[in-house]
C-alpha cells in the first residue's frame, strides 16, 4: 500500500506551499544579507521538487520523479554559480548587505 | 528513436566543449581572438545546419523540429553571431578578453535553441536554466567593475526566483494534468470547462517566470539595471538571443492550449499594453543610452505581445516579423553604442553623441537609421513590424489595443527622435576615438537591412507565415 494513499495528498501539497511561502518572504521581507537570498531560492526550488515527488507518487506516474533529478542537479548548479557571483560582488563592494547593491537607480 | 532532428543543438554544443578546450591548451598568452574567430565560424554552420532540418519530432516526443522552430532558432543564431562579432571589438576595448566569454554565448545559444522546440515542460525548463545559467556568468563577466559584479547579483537573484516559480508552476501543471507534455496540459484544456484552481494557478505561474525572461511589465524591475551593468556585448546578446527563445516558448504554449485563448489573451492584452505604455514612458527621464536602450525593448516586447494577444495566424507571424526587425535594428544599435569612445574609455551618456553628425557622419547616419527605424518612421524595419501587429490586431477585433500602441508609439518618437537631434543639433564635445572594423561591418551591415527591409519583406513574411502555420495548426 503506498503511503501517499493512506495519508493523502493535501498534507504535502500544504507543506511545499508553506516552503515556497517561506522562501518568497525570505527573498522580500529580507533586507540583510545576500546569502539568505540564496537560501531562500533552493526553499522554493525545493518546495516545488517535493510536489513534483507527491504528485509522482500520486499519480503512479514516474516522469515527475526524473523531472526532480534534472532540477536537483540544476539547483546545485543554480547555487554554485549564485556563490561565485556573490564573491566576484565582495570582492568589489566589500559587502553583502542588500542595501549596498545600489550603485545603479533611476 | 529520430534523434538527428536535434543536430544543430548537438553541434553546438560540441563546438563550445571544443572551443573550451582549444582555449586552456593554447600556449599564447591569450586565446580570445582565435576563439572568437572559431565559434563564429561555429555559429555559421549551425545556422546552416538549423535551415536544413526537416520537420518532425523525437527523443519520445520531448523535443520537436517544425517551420516555426526553424525561423526562431535562424533568429537566435544570428543573434548569438553579431553578439559575438561586437565582444571582439568590445571585450578588447574592455579588457574582458577572457576566451571563455564566447564559450558561454555558445552555451547559452544552445539553450536558447532548445527551448525553440521544446513541446514538454522538462525540456523547457532544461533549455531555460541552460541559457540563464551561462547569462547570470556573463553579466559579471567584467568581474573587478563594480557595475557589472551588481548587475549579475540582481539578474541573479530576480533571475532564479523567476525560475523557481516556473518550476513549481510547472509542479503544479504536472499534478493537475498528469504528464509534463504541452499535448496534455491541452487535453486537460479543451476536455474540463470547469478548471481546477491547482491548475490555473500553475498555468500563472509559468506565465509569470516566462513573462520575467522577457522583461514584460509587472516583472520588468531588473532589466535597466541590468542592462546598463553588464558589459555592452553581454547586453546585446541580453536584449535579444533569450527573449527570442522565451517568445518563442509563449507563442507555443499558447497556440497548444488553444481551448483556453480567451482567459490567456485577457492577461496578455494586460502585460502588452502595461510593457508598451511604461516602456515608452519610462525611457523618457533616462539619460543612459544602455538604460534608455532598456526601457525600450520592454516596450517593444509589448509591441510583439500584441501579435500574441491576437492568436490568429496574422498575428503570429506579425510577431514574428516583428522580432525579425528588432534584431537587426537593436543589434546596430548596440554596435553604434560600442563605438561611443573616447581616449579609450567607454561613455554611456545620451549627451555623448553630441555633435557627431559633424565628427563622424557615418556612424551618426547609422545611428539615426536604428532611432527612426525604432520609431516607426515609414520605409524603414520597424515601421513594417508595427504595421503588421497593428494589423492584426484590427483584424482580430482587438482596436482599443492598436489605439494605445499607435499613441504610446508617438509617445516613444519623442527619445528616439531626441538622440538624432542631440547628433546634429547639439555642440560637439569632442569626437569618438577611431573605431574598428567589425563595428563598422555590424553597424553597416544593419543598417543596409534595416533601410532595405522592404526588399527583403517577402522571403521574410513567406517564412514568417510559413512558421505561423505550423504552429496554430497543431
């Protein structure tokens, strides 16, 4: 008997929602640090790999699960690049705080 | 299994894995130049591979060659190559002449070319974080300018959050259809009247990381920003190679889920008419030429969501059209603002051009080519473009849509019109440095296309209709 079935779908659907919640707020409401930005986007690619993994597993279906391992390994990509970035930044800047990133308005 | 439908995109890719290494065994002190010189020639093959492919689909129907992907992945080509052709002038000019710069264009071209024929949400979302992946790189290329190191920081920040709502969108759209084709996210379209709120708000979401990677409206915050930090030839490459790719995917989704035209053209009309308003009205307090360039390729985005709106086959292949004429008439541009320079520095202020119908009429006549071709002024590229899309949009019923395009066009004729009187108007500061052959050849060679546009109307519109109806038949 799969545990999806016996749990329901709802439960994970309200956890990644929670997840790609917390990641938006993280992303906004934060006006510190730049890392935290980082954090917060492998929330939300993380809260939408856990639906993907649910509906999978829901639908009997195992294209949503090779859809995870592409975007994992994308994420990981995703946040090496994203550190590199924010070292080149550092280095000029000395700083990543998010209200230095400002040098271009208008 | 046909997997010779996906040739260019296979030789592209090669070709950057060989060009990468060409570069790290060369023993001279730097590689850029020869480089260069081998993904140009790299990037002139595959344009010739991609007219050849012949139409159909493979890799268990993830991936799909038709007329339309043909035209888009002949437009992305070429912008890749003339992107190329200026980082060489540019690059040097900058000291930026790492040998990986032309590597990353490659790489981000092939994923912009997979995302052209992509007819499943796995691939999409692959072609997509391949080419932005190589682009958040590219915008810090200059990495020890402090401009160019923040512009990759915000591309990357907005860049990424743009994709992660894509992906769980696309989360969603798998759970609520069953599969990550573009076929059954139709199925489920024309099949339910009654669509399930998981469902809409998937289809929104995409519709938002999509609407992001062309910089329309509501999510437009990083483009000038963006494009004034980032190195000119990155920008080039930034304003036109990855939202022709993202075009390319909407018009696909849209002309697939056919069943649900009315409830997609409402928010497009929406994001066409917001992109073309504040576009033209944002440009107009912009003193940076990169900015001004900005504000206006939202807004010309705008012009060619228009086309979209319509969803008939006129309209498709007026925005297509469009796009064509865009290309060449933004890439000159971007030539003649590479070539703003003086004792060896790169200046960006509109009031740069001061004078330089005087100090060097060439360039300045180019120059006033691209602004009245972006205006809209008769026989040039840009004119045709908006006709068509106005066109189409009368035909389709849309008036109020043309209405508000022709009048935020006439608004947008105010700063192009600025830059050629600041050119033959205004005292000269001082004149450009001496600038060299390849920007001469882009920004001469746009300039032919952009004035004889009309010679080359037919070819373009045949094939333009040709894609348009391979597309709205599916």
């Amino acid at each position: 008997m799969n545990i999806i079935h016996t749990i329901g779908l709802a439960p994970y659907l309200t956890v990644s929602a929670g997840l790609l919640a917390i990641g938006m707020f993280g992303i906004f409401a934060n006006r510190k640090n730049l890392l935290v930005v980082l954090m917060s986007i492998e929330l939300i690619l993380l809260s939408a790999n856990l639906n993907l993994i649910a509906f999978s597993s829901a639908l009997q279906n195992l294209t949503g699960q090779i859809m995870v391992v592409f975007s994992l390994t994308i994420a990981a990509a995703e946040s090496a690049i994203g550190i590199a970035i924010i070292v080149a930044y550092f280095r000029n800047r000395h700083s990543v705080q998010i209200e230095d990133a400002s040098i271009m308005k208008g | 299994m046909n997997w010779t439908i996906a040739i260019p995109e296979i030789v592209l890719s090669i070709s950057g894995l060989f060009i990468l290494l060409f570069g790290v065994v060369q023993k001279k002190e730097n590689a850029f130049f020869s480089c260069t010189i081998l993904s140009v020639a790299a990037f002139i093959t595959v344009g010739f591979l991609a007219l050849t492919m012949p139409p159909g689909g493979g890799y268990l129907g993830l991936f799909i060659s038709d007329n339309f992907s043909r035209f888009m992945k002949f437009l992305i080509i070429l912008g890749g190559l003339l992107s190329v052709v200026l980082s060489l002038d540019y690059n040097e000019g900058n000291n930026t002449n790492q040998f990986e710069f032309p590597v990353l264009i490659i790489f981000s071209t092939v994923g912009a070319m997979i995302m052209t024929s992509a007819c499943n949400l796995m691939t999409l979302y692959m072609g997509l974080e391949l080419s932005s992946l190589a682009l958040y790189i590219l915008c810090s290329f200059d990495r020890d300018n402090v401009f160019s190191t923040e512009s990759g920081v915000k591309y990357f920040v907005l860049g990424s959050l743009a994709s992660g709502l894509l992906l769980y969108g696309m989360s969603l759209l798998y759970g609520f259809s069953g599969g990550l084709g573009f076929d059954d996210i139709q199925r489920v379209l024309t099949t339910n009247s009654q669509h399930s709120a998981g469902f809409v708000i998937g289809l929104v979401f995409v519709l938002i990381g999509l609407c992001f990677k062309i910089s329309a409206v509501p999510f437009h915050m990083w483009t000038p920003d963006v494009y004034q930090g980032a190195p000119t030839s990155v920008t080039t490459f930034l304003s036109t190679v990855p939202k022709f790719a993202t075009f390319a995917v909407l018009l696909r989704i849209m002309t697939t889920s056919s069943g649900f035209t009315h409830q997609w053209q409402i928010l497009i009309e929406v994001i066409a008419i917001l992109s073309i308003v504040i576009g033209s009205i944002g440009a107009i307090a912009q003193i940076n030429i990169k900015r001004m360039m900005a504000y206006s390729s939202i807004a010309h985005m705008g012009y060619a969501l228009i086309g979209l709106a319509t969803g008939t086959a006129a309209g498709v292949s007026a925005a297509l059209i469009y796009l064509a004429s865009y290309l060449f008439m933004n890439v000159g541009t971007f030539a003649v603002i590479i070539a703003m320079r003086r004792k060896g520095r790169f200046v960006e202020s509109i009031h740069d051009l001061a004078g330089l119908g005087k100090t060097d009429s060439a360039l300045a006549v180019a120059m006033a080519i691209f602004m009245f071709s972006m205006a809209g002024v008769p026989p040039l590229a840009g004119f045709f473009g908006k006709f068509l899309v106005f066109g189409a949009a009368i035909s389709a019923h849309l008036m109020w849509l043309a209405v508000i395009g022709i009048v935020a066009s006439i608004i947008g004729a105010f700063f192009y019109l600025r830059i050629v009187k600041i050119m033959y108007f205004d005292q000269s500061v001082e004149s450009f440095d001496q600038h060299s052959l390849s920007l001469s050849f882009v920004s001469f060679g746009m300039g032919i296309v952009t004035v004889g546009f009309c010679l080359f109307m037919r070819p373009i519109m045949v094939y333009g209709f040709m894609a348009a109806t391979s597309l709205i038949k599916m």
